[in-house]
C-alpha cells in the first residue's frame, strides 16, 4: 500500500554573496565526531566561540540542529565532509522509512496462514486483520497534515516511530482476534504518518540534486522491505511453525526503532522553520546541511520567496524579502544573528494535509499572489475560432475558500477535471488490477494452489524479489521509452497473466479428481453450497476442498478436519485431503504467472500511476488533486484487501473467477487508457496541463513564468506505493 504527498520547495537557485557576522556555537549535531571536536578546539583557541555557558545552555537545542557559517567559512573540506557524511544518514533513514512501510506489507502475508490457524480466524476475521491497517492508515493521513504544521516534520516522524513499535510489540503479544487486529490499527497509524511525512522531510532537507534519488530510494526499499519480510517469514516458520508469526509481526519494530533514533539526530525541515517564524534556526540548519555558505543562503531566500509567495502581502517578512529583491547583491551585509521575521497569520489547518489540502497549500504549488488580476481570465477559441467572453474570477478568492469551496473550484474548472479523471482512475485501476490482493495474500494464494504452508511462505517471499526487478527495469525505462508505452505495456501483461493465473485454478478444479455421484444430499452438508456462478454442486475434490470443515477421499466429500473425516473411513488406498487437493498438476504453474504478475506490475502499474499523477495537474490545484487520487488509492486498497477472501470463495465468485475479475479490469483499464493516457515524458508543464484543454475551456493565469513553473514543478515531489 501505499502512502503520496505533494510538496513545494524553492523554485530557483541564485547566486548572492553574504557577510557573516556571527559567533558560531560549539558544533553538536549529529553526535560528537572527531572532526567537530577538533574544530570546536580550534574555533575556542581562536576566541572564535566566547559565548557563556549560559547563553550555550538557553540555546543548546538550536545549536544542536546545526553547524553555523563559519564552518564552511574557515574549515571547507571538514564542513564538507560533515555535510556528505549527514547526507548518507539521510539516505539511510530515508531507506528506513520505505523499508519499513514494505516490510509491514509483506509480512502479514507470510504470517497470515499461521495466524489463522493459531487463533482460528474466519476468511471475514483475516480480511479485517489485514484491511484494519490499510483503513488506519488512510484515517491517520486525515489529520497528518495538521500534525505536520502544528509540531513540525522531524517530531510527526519521531511520533511515527513510536506508534509503529508500539502496535508492532502489541502484534507480538496478540493473545486473540481482537488484540490482534488492535496491533494493526496501532501500526496503521504510524505507517499513515510516516508515509506521508518522510517524503515530505526528505524533500525539504536534502540538497536539491538529491531529492529525487531519495525519493526514489524510498520506493524501491518499499518492495526490497515486501521482499526481506518473505524471507524473514520463510526462515521463522521453519523454526517454529506455531508461534514464529509473533516474532514475524514484532521485528518491524526493529527498523522503526532505528529510525526513531536517527531521527532523533536529525535537524528539523527549515521550510516549517521558516513558515514557524524561527528564520534563525532555519538559516543554522541550512549552513549544516549544505556544502557552501552561498548555496545555504540562496536556498534559504528561496523558501522565504515561497512563503511570502504562499501568504501574500499579508505575510511579513520583512528583513529576508528585501534582501531576495536588492538586485545590489554586494552591499549586503546580512548579519545570521540578525532579527527574525514573523508570520504575522498562522497558516491555516489544512495546509501539509494530503487529503483536506487547503487554498493556500494550492497557492503554494502555484506560486499564486493574492491580489493578482484574475485567476481566469483567458479562454481558448471555439472550432470557429470565435473567443468566448473571459471569465474573470479573483485569486483573493481562492485564499479564502474552505476545502469544500475550494474542491468546488477545482472541479469548475474543465482541464483539472478531466486531468483528475484520469488520476484518480489510472489509482482504482492500479488497486482493482489486484496488486495488494498478491501482496496481502500471497501465501494463502499459493495454499489455494495446492502449496503446503512452508513452501507457500517460501514462494510468497521470493516471488516478491519480482516487483524489485520490475520497478529497477521502470528506473531505467521511464526517461527513454515514455510513461504511456510502458503503462499500457504493463497493462497488456498484467492482464494475460491474471487470466492465467486465473485459468491455473481453473484447470486445478477439473483435474483435481472426480467426486462418485455428484448432487445434492440433505444429510451431506459438504454435498453443495450456495453459489452465485456456478452450480454449487461439488463434482471435484477442488470443490470439496473449498468447502470450510469438508474434505475428499475415496471420491467422496464429507465433513472433516485436518485430522480426517468426522463420520467416514478413508480406505488405504486414498488419503484424507483437507483445504487443499495434493494432486494438483497446475500449482506451479501459478507461481510463473504469478513471478509475471509481479514483474509486469513492477514495470509500470506500480510506480508511474503515481509520476502521473504528479505531473498531469495545474500548480493552482496540484495539491488537492494529488490528495484527491492519495485518498482514491487508500481507498481502493481497503476495498480489495477487505474482499479477496469473501469473493474467491466458493460461495462467490471461487479462486479463478476473482482472478478473472481483477484479469477483467486491466483489460477495461488497458482500453480506456489507451483513448484517455496522454505522453508526458520531456513535455514542459505547460504542454502537459495543455493535454487536457479543448476548445472553449477557461485557461488559468497565474502570473508566474514558464521558468517559474518549471522550477516549481521540479521541487513538487509525489511519493507513492501501491
């Protein structure tokens, strides 16, 4: 599952020189290393740190998230290496976080078998078990963005880190159903938080050339996590096939641990910083995590630029706008102990929130002044090139809607609404094709197919590496041969191969072994069952198995457990089959279809729904578009985890029709996305937002360039699972 958040960072890099007038403090970031403790030496030799003890000690917590100017300023190579050696720990927690969010993922699948049959779960009990987490996590990103703004990126990360072990450890000690599916609502509500907040930080603090390597790195650890957590369940029930599930549920409290703890040394975004009105701090945090004195400085008058730009004139930063508008760059003489600009107006409730996105959030990914002329006031000529008359609305407006108001407004406006059509379709697409269905229930998926429970497990998490190798391939791909190709690529193969895995079933139950007088008996309770597209009249020991307390021997179904038959003797020459049928020729077969599966998802399905998304929407409602297809997604997810037991069941659509189902979908997708998917790869944004105007349509203005856009655009970042 997946988690994606929109965010706006500076729009362009400038090249402006500062004087520096500063005392720095002794350099505590990070942990004391040798280098730090060797420059802190020489910066008291040299008189260069006279401040009091009492001073260090009021300002411990600021000096602590930074290393000041005269770093960079007087020892290069070691601020340098500080920087690269902080930027690696970034890399790694931003590794943390995905693996963690994969690992959670996967190992419910591998876990699952042993679960059910621990505490003697139903198929409706299993789907709550595993939908309770999805269903959390979407209920947690509600109010996320709120957290984010109000206590900042770095503590949300911190209370995500501690949630998470808290359910994880909760899972462990499950001792019933319900504490069970309590433990999962608990890490639903840390994976809700981190999935939509550690992108958000990554983006924020990480140097510019690094940000979408780690946003990157942050889905590929996602499905490397999937993976890791299918050996791990692998090994474990090997070990200790009755309680190894606890310790499968309570490792993933061992990544969420570190990542508490790293994030502990981490400095907090300077963008919230700067939006909070600790501009000091934010400027510290800048010079610690950036290579020279001019980048921190360029970089910081850009965030200022931006939140002035996100509040309009009321905002007051007075100090920082004036010096990003002196073209005179060398009569600066910006002192970084200097007076702090306020925000005079709080910014409002919904502004980080990716599902109750607010106006301002939205101006912030356009760049939008308020006060400006028009938001729409042009419009494109009829086929008779007649021009329509403008329609003039004011931006001032748009700041002041409420999120209903404002999804009004988006929704008014034809080429968003097109553009969100397809959004949020290509992420229903992406979840009814089945993807979490595999991922949630891989091993049980294999049990159907006829696997004992260890190799089901086994199977579960080597045929997870798949997706690893299909998202590589995507990486590879995605510049070079178009996101439209490899979608509809993927589609075509999705597609196929859950017809066949679909038809694997199918021709499991026919060869399965014949039931002797098949029909209807009163007194044989295993002799048929409801169902809605077949007879319900068991003819195969595939059917018979199907049936929850029957089993098949002697081409008989009667009712039974795990143990034998309740009212009957198996001769010798039959043995006792019970959930599944052991002569099953076509169960490996399933586990190519499903290797192809997996790969062909990888490719595209899984990834690019979210690069599109990230990409179709105007800046003016980029936000709360992006949070509109997020909540479609999580929703989507909760709807096929919550169903897949219900409808593979014999009583409903059986194991091939749900295949056939999903296999159905694709195929619709594959033909609609085939009219509807335009191709974004090297388009600027204005030809991409231009895909979805006709004739006739309102266009918006929104004073800004086409080099602002694209600048805009290159710092909006959308991190996604599936």
């Amino acid at each position: 599952m997946v988690d994606s958040t929109s965010l706006l960072l500076p729009m362009k890099q400038t090249e402006k020189s500062i004087n520096i007038n500063a005392n720095p403090p002794e350099i505590k970031s990070f942990g004391s290393t040798s280098e730090e403790q060797s420059l802190n030496h020489i910066m008291r030799t040299n008189g260069m740190n006279d401040n009091d003890d009492d001073d260090q000690d009021n300002s411990r917590n600021q000096h602590s998230e930074s290393l000041l100017d005269t770093t960079s300023s007087f020892f290069p190579d070691v601020h340098s290496e500080i920087v690269k050696r902080r930027m690696r720990t970034l890399t790694t927690l931003a590794a943390i976080g995905g693996f963690l969010f994969g690992y959670d993922t996967g190992v419910i699948s591998g876990a699952m078998p042993p679960i059910a049959r621990a505490l003697d779960l139903t198929n409706v009990q299993q789907e709550v078990v595993v939908s309770s987490t999805v269903l959390a996590a979407f209920a947690t990103s509600l109010f996320g963005g709120s957290m984010n703004k109000k206590y900042g990126r770095k503590h949300t990360i911190l209370t995500a880190s501690v949630v998470f072990t808290i359910g994880a450890l909760l899972m462990a000690a499950a001792w019933d159903y319900e504490s069970l599916v309590l433990g999962r609502i608990i890490v639903g509500g840390g994976i809700g938080l981190a999935s939509l907040t550690t992108p958000i930080y990554i983006a924020e603090v990480a140097a510019p050339a690094m940000r979408g390597t780690l946003v990157t790195i942050n889905g590929l650890l996602i499905c490397f996590g999937q993976f890791s957590a299918g050996m791990v369940d692998g090994i474990l029930a090997e070990v200790d096939p009755d309680n190894g599930w606890r310790i499968m549920l309570g490792l993933a409290a061992v990544p969420s641990f570190i990542m508490y703890i790293g994030f502990r040394h981490m400095p907090e975004s300077p963008r919230w910083l700067v939006m909070e009105g600790r501009n000091d701090e934010a400027r510290r945090v800048l010079l610690s995590i950036r290579e020279s004195d001019v980048e921190a400085h360029d970089e910081y008058q850009e965030i200022v630029e931006v939140c002035s730009f996100m509040e309009g004139p009321s905002r007051n930063i007075s100090t920082e706008s004036n010096i990003a508008q002196n073209d005179n760059v060398d009569s600066l003489n910006v002192s970084f102990q200097g007076s702090e600009g306020e925000i005079e107006e709080p910014m409002d409730e919904f502004e980080m929130n990716p599902t109750l996105s607010s106006p301002r959030a939205t101006l912030a990914a356009n760049g939008e002044r308020e006060g400006s002329s028009s938001l729409y006031n042009q419009s494109l000529p009829d086929d008779d090139g007649a021009n329509q008359q403008s329609l003039v609305r004011s931006s001032s407006v748009i700041s002041s809607l409420s999120f209903v108001g404002h999804a009004k407004e988006m929704l008014s406006h034809p080429p968003t609404r097109r553009a969100l059509r397809l959004g949020c379709g290509i992420m229903v697409l992406q979840q009814l094709s089945g993807i979490n269905t595999v991922m949630y229930y891989a091993a049980s998926i294999y049990e159907m197919s006829g696997f004992d429970e260890k190799t089901a497990i086994w199977l579960s998490g080597f045929t997870a590496l798949a997706q690893v190798t299909g998202v590589v391939i995507s990486i590879y791909l995605i510049e070079r041969k178009g996101r439209r190709p490899l979608v509809l690529s993927s589609l075509i193969f999705v597609t196929l191969s859950l017809v066949g895995l679909g038809m694997c079933f199918y021709f499991g139950r026919i060869t399965s072994g014949e039931i002797t007088n098949p029909g209807f008996d009163e007194n044989n309770s295993c002799s048929s069952v409801h169902a809605l597209v077949w007879s319900g009249i068991t003819t195969y020991c595939y059917d018979c198995t199907s049936i929850v307390g029957c089993g098949f021997c002697d081409g008989i179904c009667t009712s039974g457990d795990e143990n034998g038959p309740f009212d009957y003797t198996c001769s010798n020459d039959s043995e006792w089959q019970y959930a599944r049928c052991e002569d099953d020729k076509f169960g490996s077969l399933s586990v190519v279809f499903m290797i192809a599966y997996l790969l062909a998802f990888g490719v595209a399905m899984g990834p690019l729904p979210w690069t599109i998304n990230s990409e179709i929407y105007p800046l003016e409602h980029r936000s709360l578009a992006v949070s509109f297809s997020t909540a479609t997604n999580w929703i989507g997810n909760f709807v096929v985890s919550a169903t897949f037991l219900t409808i593979s069941s014999a009583s409903v659509l059986t194991r091939y029709g749900a295949f056939w189902l999903y296999g159905s979908v694709a195929l619709l997708g594959l033909g609609w996305l085939f009219i509807a998917l335009p191709e974004t790869k090297g388009k600027s944004l204005e030809e991409i937002e231009s895909l979805f105007r006709k004739p006739g349509d309102i266009i918006q203005n929104t004073n800004l360039t086409k080099e602002q856009k694209e600048a805009m655009a290159r710092f909006t970042v959308t991190a996604g699972g599936h």
